[in-house]
C-alpha cells in the first residue's frame, strides 16, 4: 500500500503535482484548482503541524469520537482510493481565490517532501482521532491523490 513515507511515493505524487494547469476542471466536487491546491496545502500543514498549526492543540469531534476509529479502519485497510465527493471539513475552501499557480504547487510539493521528517507525534484527525505513523502514511498519500485525480493528474 501507498505511503507518504516512501519515497517513490512521494516522488509520484511530486510529478502529478507538476502536472496541474491552471485550466483543469475537476471531475468531481466544487472546488477549482486554486481551491484544490490551497486546501491541500492547508491540510498538510496541519497534519505536519508546520506553519499556523505549530503550536495547534489538537482535538477529536464527537461525531469522530463515535464513528472515526471505524472509518479510518475503512479508509486505510487496503489501496482503494477514497471516494467521490467526500466532505472537506474545516479545510474546505469554499470562496474564490486567485493565487500564483506555481508558487502554490511547490509549497505542496515541499509539504509532501516534508513527510521524510515526519515528527507530529501529537497529531490527532479531527474525526478520525490518533493515528499511528503508518495510518498517517496511508492516509496523507490518499488525502493528495484523491485530490490529483480529482484534476485527473
């Protein structure tokens, strides 16, 4: 299975990243290109605990606390890649935004370059709750290549 901790991975994910034109259109979802960039960067930042999520406390939603365990035993049992229109949460970037293309697609490339230095050990998904490092793996590739095919790179 796909991780965020291997680097062959990473080095995929890094290609398809650069494969982004600011004209693709997403098969699926509301977002733009702009919008799809911007959450994942966000998102990554957070899981990495980088940038305004440095010093971020990290909590667990009730609804997370009833059903997460569950579904992140869904999401990270085999290689199936996440499905279809499945909600952003507090990361969804829901007003338009006009950013330089390039620049934002480095960003990511370097968040993802980042995972090699994986140290967050107080990460904890918002619904999903505590996570081990492989289920950070797996997941973190899922979350970005769910995303890229969104934009169908």
């Amino acid at each position: 299975m796909k991780t965020m901790f291997d680097p062959d991975a990473r080095a995929e994910l890094a290609q398809r990243i650069q494969a982004l034109n600011k004209g693709d259109r997403a098969r699926w979802g509301k977002m733009d290109v702009y919008q799809m960039i911007r959450h994942c960067n966000q998102w990554d930042e957070w899981v990495l605990g980088k940038g305004r999520y440095a010093s971020h406390v990290y909590k667990q939603s009730l609804p997370g606390k009833l059903f997460g365990k569950w579904a992140l035993k869904v999401n990270t049992k085999d290689a199936r890649p996440i499905g279809k229109n499945m909600p952003a949460g507090k990361f969804a970037i829901k007003d338009k935004v006009t950013v330089d293309l390039h620049t934002e697609k480095e960003r990511w490339r370097r968040h993802i370059a980042d995972y090699v230095h994986f140290s967050n050990d107080c990460f904890v998904h918002e619904f999903f709750g505590k996570m081990t490092r492989e289920q950070i793996g797996i997941f973190a590739y899922k979350h970005a290549d769910h995303h890229l095919r969104q934009f169908g790179v």
